[in-house]
C-alpha cells in the first residue's frame, strides 16, 4: 500500500515537472515522505490479516478451553 501511494506520489509530481530542474525536488520529496513514514509504526495489510487470524484462532482456542475446564470442574464435584 505504502510503495504504491508513493509511486502514485512520484508519477503526478513527475507530470507536472517532466522537463523541469524540479527532478531533484521529487527525489527530496519521496526520501522525505519515506523518512516520515519509516518512523510512524506502521504494518502492511499482510501483517495485520494475519495477526487477525493468530488472533481469531487464539479466541477459539481459549474458548474450547474454558468450556473443557468448566466440564472438568462440573465432573469433579
């Protein structure tokens, strides 16, 4: 998501400034926005769809045991 927002950045700022000295202007603009982004905490659509569902089956595991500790104390008394 992050590289194509940034290529999209890059290419419209190329349009506008295809035969101008503003080259340099887009490559400060792009290490710019980079630096800025490498230091929010950040993670990829991938990383968090796949925490989700560690998290999604960690839920359903918790619950079948609590229900078995539930049964095991009902036995027990």
């Amino acid at each position: 998501m992050l590289p194509k927002f940034l290529d999209d950045l890059g290419a419209r700022i190329a349009e506008l400034a295809a035969s101008s000295p503003a080259k340099d202007i887009e490559k400060n603009a792009r290490a710019l926005l980079l630096s800025g982004f490498s230091k929010l905490d950040l993670v990829t659509r991938e990383d968090f769809e796949v925490q989700t569902a560690l998290l999604a089956r960690s839920m359903e595991q918790l619950a079948a045991l609590e229900k078995r500790i539930a049964e095991l104390e009902a036995a027990k008394k």
